[in-house]
C-alpha cells in the first residue's frame, strides 16, 4: 500500500512533536505536512527583540513585549448622604515602585478628586460614578469605574398632636416625643411677637409651651417642629403642630372650650 507522506499529521514531523501540534492545530489550522506546506505566512515576529510600550513607534506593526499586568480594582465601604464613603484600592500589581501614580475621577470630571492610594468622598446622593487611574513608571494607565453605592439615610420620628385648640390667651402645654435624632428645634409662624417655648428632656420627651396674645384669637399658629442627627446631616425630619386659638368663652364646661 503506497503512503502518502503529505497526509502525515503534523506532530510526526521532525522537531514539531504532540505539544507543539496542539499549537498548529489551535493557531493556524494545521493538521498534516501538506497543509504547512501550503501555508504562507503573512506577518513576521523579531521575537529576538524585547520591545516596551513607550518604545511603539510604527501603528499597525507586531512587537513582542515584556511587561507586568496591572489589574487595577478598587473596595467601596458606602456612607450615609452627606457623610463620608471611603474608596479602597485593591489594584494588584508586581511592585509598587512600579507605579508612577494614583488618581480618582467623579463622573465625567476632567481633574481628579485625589491623586493619593486610597481615598474618600462625601456623596450627598446616588447615581455617581467613580473611575480609578494607575499609571506605571513606563507611562501607561489602567482605570476601572464603579457606581457608587449609599447607605438608605434613618429617618427620625416625631410623635405629637398635630391640632390643639386653645381657649381665649390661656398658656397651651403640648407633649410629644422623638426618636433617631439627638436634636429637636422648633419655629412659631403666623404670630408676631410671640414664639413658642421648647423645653427638651433627657428621656426623648419634649414640652412646647406657647401662650396666645391677643393679637392671635381667631387665628391659627403653626409651630414647626424639626429633629435631627447631628451625625448624619442626611437624617431630618419635621412636623407642623397648628394651634387654633379661639376666644375666651362665657362658659367653661369641664374644661372644654365652648363658644
């Protein structure tokens, strides 16, 4: 039976062997003697000359390189609105005096916010961005983005009557309470010359006095209550108290108000 060596596989060619086979198979289609043979190359590698990055001069040419990877990533630990989040970097790279530098970039801005390892940034909302740039000593970047997450801001609470009557200029005492803040304020509308008085204690509970001149029968004060944490600038929350104060009646009934 007469053998036709161009239908020979590759890997029993001289020098070639099952490893480098694989290669041929993989790379270039190149499964027998006769289909090398045919094959004509159509680019040449100097792969006895090491080139750099910076050392790329023609666009289009084949080089080969010597270089190390930089897999640049960064942590984020997210703050509340208007508090701080912290950006680690996790970039992973062969030496650090391989870097050249660090900077971070918000949004599309053109000029960085840090140009430091790590860094932070207060968020007053969502929906930003963040990219990261390593530059090496041979003058190449490498930059990843992440949206940046926040923490869901707590939301004080206030617990009080929202409508109180008052008879004639007789001083109204109003009672409540507050949760998730450390602060309370208040603020008198619709009653010139006369504010109401807040007084704070120390188990969470409020007292709001307010005492009515005349100038105020028939008419309506609103006094603007408004909690907060001073630790996170986010966490406000307000409640409108309205005091209707109506005119001093004939008679009194069981210390109802009756006109």
């Amino acid at each position: 039976m007469q053998i036709n060596i161009f239908e020979t596989p590759i890997e029993y060619l001289k020098g070639v062997g099952p490893k480098k086979a694989e290669i041929f198979k993989k790379e270039f289609q190149i499964f027998t003697f006769q289909e090398l043979l045919y094959y004509y190359p159509y680019r040449h590698v100097d792969k006895s000359q090491i080139h750099t990055v910076r050392s790329i001069e023609a666009e289009g040419a084949f080089m080969q390189f010597k270089g190390k990877v930089i897999v640049v990533d960064f942590g984020i630990v997210p703050g509340y609105p208007g508090a701080t989040t912290t950006l680690t970097n996790w970039s992973i790279y062969y030496d650090e005096s391989m870097i050249a530098g660090w900077e971070w970039y918000l949004d599309n801005e053109s000029s960085p916010f840090a140009t430091t390892k790590d860094a932070s940034y207060i968020f007053t909302e969502t929906g930003h961005t963040v990219t990261l740039k390593v530059q090496g000593i041979n003058g190449c970047w490498a930059e990843v983005t992440k949206e940046i997450p926040l923490l869901e801001c707590p939301v004080p609470t206030i617990e009080v009557d929202t409508e109180v009557e008052t008879c004639g200029l007789e001083t109204v005492t109003i009672e409540g309470s507050f949760e998730d803040a450390d602060e309370i304020s208040i603020k008198t509308l619709n009653s010139p010359g006369r504010k109401a008085r807040l007084t704070v204690h120390n188990d969470g509970t409020f007292t709001v006095t307010y005492n009515p001149t005349i100038a105020n029968v028939g008419k309506v004060v609103e006094i603007v209550l408004t909690a907060t944490d001073s630790s996170l600038p986010c966490a406000v929350a307000t409640k409108s108290v309205f005091i209707t104060v109506k005119p001093k009646p004939r008679i009194r009934t069981k210390g109802v108000c009756v006109e």
